[in-house]
C-alpha cells in the first residue's frame, strides 16, 4: 500500500470490514467485471478462479458503484509509513 500511496495514488482503508473481498472493476458506469480473480500470478496460473464481464448495463454498474462509493466514504484516507 506504501508503494501505491507514494505513487500519489489515493487509497483508504475501512475498519468496519475485517476483510475488503469484493474483486469489481466499473468502466464508463456501463460495463462491470467481477468475480473471484485476485490479479495475481497464481489466480492467473494455479488457481480456481472466474472472473464475469458484463457489458453496457448501466443500472448495474450504478449499483455496483453505489456499493463501492459506500465503502469509499466509510474509509479514512490511507497515510504511507515511509
């Protein structure tokens, strides 16, 4: 998290969840890709994963981003330790 913060890359981290599971990319508020793929070499390789691309329903992506906008305004803003 340092690297990403020091990169000037805005993070956050929410303790009302001891784990942060959701895995959703939201593109144009239309289109939603999720699924159990964590973007890593063994998800991409080893494991058992899937991963859903869901085009141009906006609705859905509204509720979607609904859902990580909540998540964002509970969190407080991530400060690098170095």
């Amino acid at each position: 998290m340092n690297y990403i913060a020091n990169s000037g890359i805005p993070l956050r981290t929410d303790s009302d969840f001891p784990i942060q599971h959701d895995k959703v990319i939201i593109v144009d508020n239309v289109t939603v890709e999720t699924g159990s793929f964590n973007f890593t070499k063994a998800a991409e390789t080893k494991n058992s994963e899937n991963a859903v691309v869901i085009w141009n329903m906006p609705k859905l992506a509204e509720s979607f981003l609904e859902h990580w906008q909540d998540r964002w305004n509970r969190g407080r803003d991530y400060r690098s330790s170095y």
